[in-house]
C-alpha cells in the first residue's frame, strides 16, 4: 500500500533494509524504481543519492555483506595475530554467519528465474572484495619469505579462494542439516585444502575433502 512521501533523508542501510523486506514480503523483485519508493514512502531522488538501479542495489547488499564481515573480524583483537589461513577461516565463518541471519533473501536471490550468469553479475563487487582479501593474505605471507621460489603466485591464490567461496556458497544453499554444521565442515576442509596446495603440504587433506564431497553429493 503506497504511503505519503518522507521528507527526512534515507540512508543506504535504511533503503536496503527496505528492498530486502519487499522482495521477502512480495517474493518478487519490484518491477520499478518508482513502485519501490512509492511503497516505501521515501522519495526517487533518495534512491538515486545511493544507488544507480535495483541492479546496483541488488550488487552493494553483497558488498555489504563483506564490509560488515570484515568490520566484525576486524573488532576480534586476537586477529592480527591469526595466520593467514585461520584469517581466512574466520573471515568465511564468519561471512556465512551473516549469511545465514539473511538466508531467505540469499536463496530468493539466487534461486530465482534466471541465467546463471545474470545470477552471479550479482556477485561481481563481492567477488573484487574476497579477492582482494586473499590478495592481501598471500602478499603479506611472500613478504616474509626471502626465496623467490617459495613465494606464491597472489593472483592465483585469489582466484582459487573465489572458486572455493562458489562452492560453499552452493554447499550452504543446500545444506540441511542442524546449525548447518555441514557447511562449517565444508568450510574447514575447502579452507585448508586450498592452503595445503599452496604449502605443498601431503595430500591427505586433499583426498579426505574429496572423499567429503563425494559422499555429500552423491550419498
């Protein structure tokens, strides 16, 4: 039911808030800018002060969800003395945390009528986030390694930790069992699979993570 129009301003969060309620309560995206504000009450021009389009806007709720993740990590002040990988441990933890406080939004998203491609343009920002964020890891493990050889390729890395991101979003998606404790189980074994590649580590953890996904998705 439309409203009068607010004359406050509306801040981002607000007006997130607001399209994460709509779609929940129509199960459906809204078909315009205008019907979104005019439902909301708020002005088109706020919109506009934050967001291009209801692309755009569907885009900063993932980023958001990163910025408030790594803002949350980042309050733990034993963190900086983590290392790189139990960084990385907590930083999914804690990302599919917050996923979960939102999981009926998540999977309408990524569950709607659509091209898989469509669905992940959704991702692109957060995909730039948790890349850099496993950029940052690497760079600063090859800062303290005085043999070339030894150093790690950064772009790589990152790219493997958005290919593993993938996969446990998928994972969780599907993930029916209690507290999801599956996908905290997917979580370690990915986390540290893609580590122990990178350490040139036995191959154990290897073999046991792909003993895991064989029996979760063919059992």
């Amino acid at each position: 039911m439309a409203t009068k129009t607010k004359t406050k301003e509306t801040s981002k969060d607000e007006i997130i808030a607001m399209y994460m309620d709509y779609v929940l309560e129509h199960e459906s995206v809204p078909k315009s800018i205008y019907k979104f504000c005019k439902t909301n009450g708020i002005a088109e021009m706020e919109f506009y002060k934050h967001f291009g389009s209801l692309e755009g806007l569907q885009k900063v709720i993932w980023e958001q969800f990163y910025v408030k993740t790594e803002n949350l990590i980042q309050e733990n002040k034993e963190y900086g003395q983590f290392s790189n990988r139990e960084k990385m441990l907590t930083f999914f933890y804690s990302f599919f945390e917050l996923l979960t406080l939102n999981r009926s939004y998540i999977l309408f998203c990524l569950k709607q009528d659509g091209s898989p491609l469509k669905k992940l343009e959704q991702l692109k920002g957060l995909r730039k986030h948790i890349k850099e964020f496993a950029r940052d890891l690497i760079e600063d493990g090859n800062s303290e390694k005085s043999l070339k050889l030894t150093k790690h390729n950064p772009q790589l890395f990152s790219e493997g930790a958005w290919l593993q991101f993938l996969f446990v979003l998928r994972f969780w998606m599907n993930d029916d069992s209690a507290g999801f404790e599956k996908t905290d189980l997917a979580i370690e074994k990915s986390i540290n699979t893609i580590f122990d590649v990178f350490d040139n580590t036995p191959l154990e953890n290897i073999v046991d993570f792909g003993k895991f996904l064989y029996k979760e998705t063919f059992a």
